[in-house]
C-alpha cells in the first residue's frame, strides 16, 4: 500500500458543486501539505498543516478550505467549485525539519475536472 | 518572492548518454534544495535533497550539487536509460515551503 493515499483518484463535477479530496498517511509525519499542479505553472502550496492544531494558509489559498482530522488525515474542500480550480491536486508529507522543509512524499495526485 | 527556472524544458537524449539538468533560483537564502521525479499520471518521488550546508549528494547514478552564491543547482544522471525517462522538478527550500520549477521533461532513447 501506498504510504501517502489520495481519494478520488479522479473526479469530474459542476460548477458550484461542493467537493472534498481526502489524503491519509502512514509514514508518521506531521507536516502535510496540499498542492495543486497546472501546465506551466508548476507545483504551488494551497494550505499546509505542521499538527493537528496548526493549518496555515499557502500562496492560492482562496476557494479551498482544509481540515486536519487526525495526524494521518488531511482533507482539501471546494465549497463552491470553479472551472479554473480544474487541476491535478497532491497532498504531501514531511517529517520534522530542525530547520526549512524537509524531505517530501507524495500522493499519486487527485485529478479534478470543474465543467 | 522566490523564482525556480529550469531549462531546457524538454530533454532528448540517446541511451547511454551522461546529461545535467539545470535549475536555477532567484533568492540564495534556501536552508535546501530538492529534486523529485514525476512520471506521467503519477506522483512526486524524491531523488535528493541537498541541505545548504552541503556542496552535492549522490544517489546511484545521480549527482545533484548546489551553489547558493550563484543561484544554480544541478542534476547529473550518468549512462543514461529508457527508464529514466520522466519530468525532473527542482524545488527550492526556505522558510517552511518549497518553491517549485516547471520541470525538465526527458525522454532516454532506444
């Protein structure tokens, strides 16, 4: 099993539709992150959480919330899903780094489509 | 605001070829830097992660070495193979984020 897991694996909806995408870890970390990747753009941090207590908002935060339910779960929401929130979506682990981020692992990435 | 530049954006090469893979970065003041391959319709795999202390790091037939003063890192594969044909992302380390390139896209050939 894959350390990193993110459910659904793909996704199609409609505009203003309300969609979460799940992400459960075993590797033991504590910091978890969301992503989400665009053609050209590279990969850029939506929201990140260090524990259970702690969510921080990333670059593109606007349009998504997050919840962190537990040390092993992490969870994304659209409340109200636009076309341009169309994108390939990763949820990342790290463990503690003494000083700046450390080593990442990711999911094999969300695929949500917004018509 | 930092900026990653990888270049060329796509990479072809024959099999068995030794080849570098340039990043580059707009701020030095990174505590890392990271590589990660990307095959198609799959996550990031980590390759090497060069903290700012350190020169290089070395992987099996993989070499990144880092130069914070000059704002470069690279990534050299030796004899090269079909299997290593991927997208290879740099990402610069500071505060607690990573900042992320666009990727080198390389395809080995037969």
């Amino acid at each position: 099993d894959a350390d990193v897991t993110q459910t659904p694996r793909n996704r199609i909806t409609k505009t203003g539709k309300r969609i979460m995408l799940e992400c459960s870890q075993t590797k033991g970390h504590d910091r978890m992150y969301w992503y989400r990747q665009d053609p050209g753009l590279g990969l850029r941090l939506i929201y990140y959480s260090f524990d259970v207590k702690d969510i921080n908002k990333g670059e593109i935060s606007d349009g998504y919330s997050v919840s962190r339910q537990a040390q092993a779960k992490f969870s994304l929401s659209l409340e109200s899903a636009i076309p341009n929130q169309t994108a390939l979506y990763f949820c990342a682990t790290s463990d503690f780094a003494a000083v700046g981020p450390g080593e990442l692992f990711f999911g094999e990435g969300s695929r949500l489509t917004v018509l | 605001k930092q900026e990653v530049t990888q270049i060329p954006a796509a990479l072809s090469v024959p099999e068995g070829e030794n080849l570098v893979l340039n990043c580059s970065f707009t701020d030095s003041a990174i505590y890392n830097l990271q590589w990660f391959r990307q095959d198609p319709g799959k996550g990031l795999t980590s390759l090497l992660l060069i903290q700012s202390s350190q020169r290089e790091q070395t992987s099996g037939r993989l070499n990144a070495s880092l130069d914070k003063s000059s704002g470069r890192s690279t990534l050299y594969i030796a004899a090269s193979q079909p299997g290593d044909s991927a997208t290879y992302l740099c990402a610069s380390g500071g505060g607690n984020k990573l900042t992320f390139g666009t990727g080198t896209q390389l395809k080995v050939e037969l």
